[in-house]
C-alpha cells in the first residue's frame, strides 16, 4: 500500500522477494553496478570502492568470493533453513569437481577423461554430488545435531582417502591434475565459441580473462540466488523450515522428515558441486588435500559471520570471509613496510611484526614458522574463530542481524520505541 510499505494485505505480498519498489529500484541499480565494475568508465571511477575491487589484481578475488557464495548459499539451505548442520560441504564440492575434471579433462595413459563440454560437465558435477547427498541423506536422517556433525565430518576423510586410490581422476596426491577449462562449445570443436579463459576482443572493447570469468559467475550467482531465495517461499522451504524449529512437531503436523531432509541435502550437494567445478576450473590445477576440513569450516563461518537462514546474511559473510584474506594480507605488508621505515609508530610495528628471522615479533611473515611467533598465513583461522566466538555469544544473526538494527535505529529516529 502506498506510503505504508511494510503493510501487507495478502500472503503473496508478504512474502515477496522485493516488496516495495523502492527495493526493486535499489537491486536494479546494484546489479547494473556490478556488471560494469571491471570496466573503466567514468561512471564507475566516481565510485571509490567498487572502482578498487573492479581492478585486475582484485577481481580474481571477487572470483572466488562468487564461487564461494554458491557453494555457501547451498549449506544455508541445509543448515539455515532446514537446521541440518554439516561439515562434509568441502566434500560435496569435490566430488563436483572431480566430476567435472572426469568428463571435461583430457584423457591420458595415466589420467581418464572424457573431453565433454563445459554444458554438460558442469550441471553433471551438481546433479552427482546431489546423487552422493541423497544417499548419504538416510544415515544423516537417523541423527541430529552433534551427531549429524560427525557422520558428514566423516565424508570428508572418506573422499581424502578415495582421492589417493583413485589417482587416475584425482591425479598425483601432491599436484592433482589439470581441470578443463571454462570454454562453451557446442561439442569437442578446437575454437570455442565463448572462452571465458583467455583475453579477447567483445563488441567494441578489449576484455580480459578475469572480466570474462567474473561476468559468468555473477551470472550464475545471481541465479543460484534468486533461487534459494524462491526455495524458502514455497512448500518445500516452509516445510524446511517446520523441521528446523521442531522436527517432531513437524512431522506430527504431517510433514515427511526423511523426505524432506533428503531434499535438502540434495538441493545443497548440488550447489556445492557447482561451486567446486567452477571453483577448480577457475584455478586449473589444485591437489586432493584442497578439499579437507578447513574448507568446510570456513563456509560454517559464513553463515555464522554473515547471518544463518538468509540469503543476504550469506552475501554478507562472503564478502567478508572471502575478502578479509586479502585485505589481511595488504594490512601485514604494510604494517611490515612500517616497521622497516623510521616513522613515528614505527618501534609500535617493529614490536608486532617479526621481519626477519630472530626480530621480535608477534606476528612473522616467514611461511616456515611454527607456533611462535604466529605467521601471518594463519590470521584467517584465528579471526575466523574469534568471530565465530563473538557472534554467537553477541549477535547470533551476524552482519545480517546488526544491519537489521542499523536499520531499525534510522527508521524510529528520533524516537526510541
């Protein structure tokens, strides 16, 4: 209703994606902002941040995060909206790859390929790790909780260990093996007809790889997006959603819970075997080791940090999980660059960051270093458990929840009720 924005009249009204036009207007102009922020337009200089991140040393960064955002958009499904918790979604995401790299890579004496197209390996690489989540769905129905926790912990040693029998789809233990890559052709042509993995020439400007490969997955992102979001509107979502807040009653209620916890592990193993073919095709080559625990535990703090049961709290934690490493990174450089300088704090640096072997320090830049003083390589975990911490006891809806105040505030001031 006009001037009444948050007065609902109908179920339909509610329940809509965008639900003034106010919003609809705002994501329109979002979206047009993204396409354009690799390109150098004068439009998109005037903005400060979205010019920084559209730069070719970021945008590889953005990749990832949006490769990231898939996969993490799948456990919201499973974790947020049906209450399942898991740690195996690093294995889900490699047997989407090794999917991919089996029907996409090039067939050797040593390796096995089938040299498929990037339209068939691809949606094959969910559509098998949602075969491998349906059938590990009924163990995972007999238990919850903790319990649920260690059995899908399992899969991820399961799949360690398959990758080091199977070397002729994982390839050698220590370098793995080449993935296809993100080129569409029709069938096995040697000139694809899009190749989103080298530089060319589209319509009347020069485009380079990363642009290409950036436009693609915000593509897919986009449409992974809206369609977890329309998955919470419709039956399946709110029976999901019956199940995480009380499973007994649920079922009491009428509602199968075996069958729709094998639906939502289904419909997460499928965006997690996307998100691990796009993911290894985007690097080209990673070894079987890349999809252990810590890849399973990063994508739980992106529902904790961003805002479990919430598409926009799982865009929130990407941005943030995905981006800290960097931005970490570039903090430590230039902290170290203080250190060595002779500025007014540069005794306060000097004090924190270890330079070179046998500088006192709390924090080194060498790789080598165990335990102390701590390398900078392992600030992600340590800042990832402490906002983990932080969260949970403070803000257990993440960024999601403190936006929500923030927006809460401006929309009572001056008044505080």
């Amino acid at each position: 209703m006009k001037g009444r924005p948050n007065l609902y009249t109908s179920y339909q009204g509610e329940t809509q994606l965008f639900s003034t036009r106010t919003q609809k207007v705002a994501i329109v102009l979002f979206l047009v902002v993204l396409v354009l922020m690799p390109f150098d337009l004068p439009i998109i200089d005037k903005i400060p941040f979205v010019r920084f991140l559209g730069d070719n040393t970021w945008l590889r960064v953005v990749n990832r995060m949006l490769i990231f955002c898939i996969s993490a958009l799948g456990l919201n499904i499973l974790s947020g909206v049906a209450g399942q918790v898991s740690l195996g979604h690093g294995f889900f995401m490699g047997v989407g790859a090794y999917t991919a790299v089996l029907m996409g890579g090039a067939n050797t004496s040593s390796l096995w390929g089938w040299g498929l197209p990037m339209w068939l390996w691809l949606p094959a690489a969910g559509a098998v790790a949602a075969g491998v989540g349906i059938l590990v769905a009924p163990a995972a129905v007999r238990v919850r909780g903790l319990y649920l926790a260690i059995v899908t912990l399992g899969l991820v040693f399961i799949g360690l260990h398959l990758s080091r029998i199977f070397t002729e789809i994982a390839g050698p233990g220590s370098l793995g093996r080449k993935w296809p890559k993100l080129q569409f052709r029709i069938w096995k042509e040697e000139t694809p007809l899009i190749d989103f993995s080298d530089k060319g020439h589209w319509f009347w400007f020069d485009i380079s790889r990363n642009q290409k490969t950036y436009l693609l997955l915000l593509g897919l992102t986009v449409l992974f997006a809206l369609a977890a979001a329309n998955i919470g509107r419709t039956r399946t979502g709110r029976a999901l959603a019956a199940i995480r807040d009380r499973d007994v009653a649920a079922e009491i209620m009428g509602v199968p819970e075996a069958k729709y916890k094998t639906i939502a592990f289904a419909i997460s193993s499928f965006y997690a075997g996307v998100a691990g073919a796009l993911l290894a095709s985007m690097v080209g080559q990673m070894p079987p080791e890349f999809w252990d625990l810590i890849l399973s535990v990063e994508f739980v703090a992106i529902l904790l940090i961003g805002g479990m049961g919430r598409v926009s709290g799982v865009l929130y934690g990407t941005f943030f999980v995905v981006m800290s490493h960097r931005l970490v990174e570039e903090v430590v450089k230039w902290a170290s660059r203080q250190a060595e300088g002779e500025g007014t704090f540069a005794a306060l640096w000097d004090g924190l960051i270890s330079v070179e072997n046998g500088d006192f320090g709390f924090i080194t830049l060498s790789e080598s270093a165990l335990g102390y003083p701590l390398p900078a390589s392992a600030l992600d975990e340590v800042i990832y458990g402490l906002l983990i911490v932080v969260f949970m006891l403070f803000e257990p809806l993440g960024l999601y929840g403190i936006w929500i105040k923030i927006r809460n505030y401006w929309k009572g001031w001056p008044f505080s009720y």
